[in-house]
C-alpha cells in the first residue's frame, strides 16, 4: 500500500493536502487480508494508522523513493 499526499503551501486546495508533500510505504503478504495487522513486512511508519484520513505518512524533504523487492 502506497500512500502519497502532494503538499500545499497554505491552505488544502484541489488535489493536495496542507504541509509538505508526504509519503508512506506498508507491505505484507496478500494472503492476510486487505489488513495486514500482525502480518505487516514493512511500513516506514509503524504507529500510523491504514485509513487513509489518518494514516500520518512521512514528510518528504527531498530525494528518491526506491523500493526493492
């Protein structure tokens, strides 16, 4: 599950979020459900929550994104 949020400078406008753009990244098996719950791989910010409306992904500051496999 990929969650990416492109930033507004102000106030939330079309197609983007108040603050900084932001990212997050959680894998897990596809044979534990829609949820992964104890079953989670990865997920560069483990206290966030799976709805998307609280999921609390990462500032990005810069750089390049790379997910191996």
């Amino acid at each position: 599950m990929l969650y990416a949020y492109r930033g507004c400078p102000a106030a939330a406008g079309t197609g983007c979020q108040p603050g900084p753009d932001r990212f997050r990244i959680v894998t897990w098996p596809e044979s534990a459900g829609n949820v992964p719950g104890q079953a989670t791989l990865y997920d560069d910010s483990p206290n966030g929550d799976y709805d998307v409306d609280r999921a609390e992904p990462e500032p990005l500051a810069r750089g390049t994104i790379t997910v191996l496999r």
